[in-house]
C-alpha cells in the first residue's frame, strides 16, 4: 500500500509551495504523480526525461533471504551461518 502522501509536515509544506490549488505548479512546471495508483509509468518517464532525471542502477546483495545495500553486510551475514 503506497505511503499516504503528505505524511509529513515538511512534506505537506514542499507539496503546498510546488503545487496550486488547480494542481499546477506555481512555477510553470507538470505537478508531480502524486498516487502510484493513478500515475502511469508513460506519465513517470515522461517527466523523468522532462527534468533531466537518470536512472543509476544499485547494487542489492541477497543471502539466505535477505537483502542488503552494502556487500560487507551480506558477507558478514553469510560468515555467520546458515539462515534460519
């Protein structure tokens, strides 16, 4: 289930300075999708290549179900032994 959005008060206030009553920005730019459910990839992508914004692929490490962001986590984990 997608985070509710604002969830924060910083996030209520970024929303509230980017994007007017009419949902337009207030600085002439598309309005972010603010609903995964309702935005398409098509409409993602699309301002993704609008604001000159890369895809940089990450590293994910998986050992006995787990996922980690850092290679020496996953080695110290497999080094522990066997998962449960």
């Amino acid at each position: 289930m997608p985070k509710p959005f604002p969830s924060t008060k910083h996030e209520q206030e970024s929303a509230n300075r980017c994007v007017g009553a009419a949902g337009t920005a207030h600085d002439g730019h598309l309005p972010l999708p603010l609903n995964d459910e309702t935005s398409t990839s098509a409409d993602v992508t699309a301002l993704l290549k609008q604001l000159g914004i890369t895809v940089v692929q990450k590293a994910v490490y998986e050992w006995g179900g787990y996922r980690y962001s850092n290679p020496t986590d996953a080695i110290s984990a497999a080094r522990r032994g066997v998962p449960e």
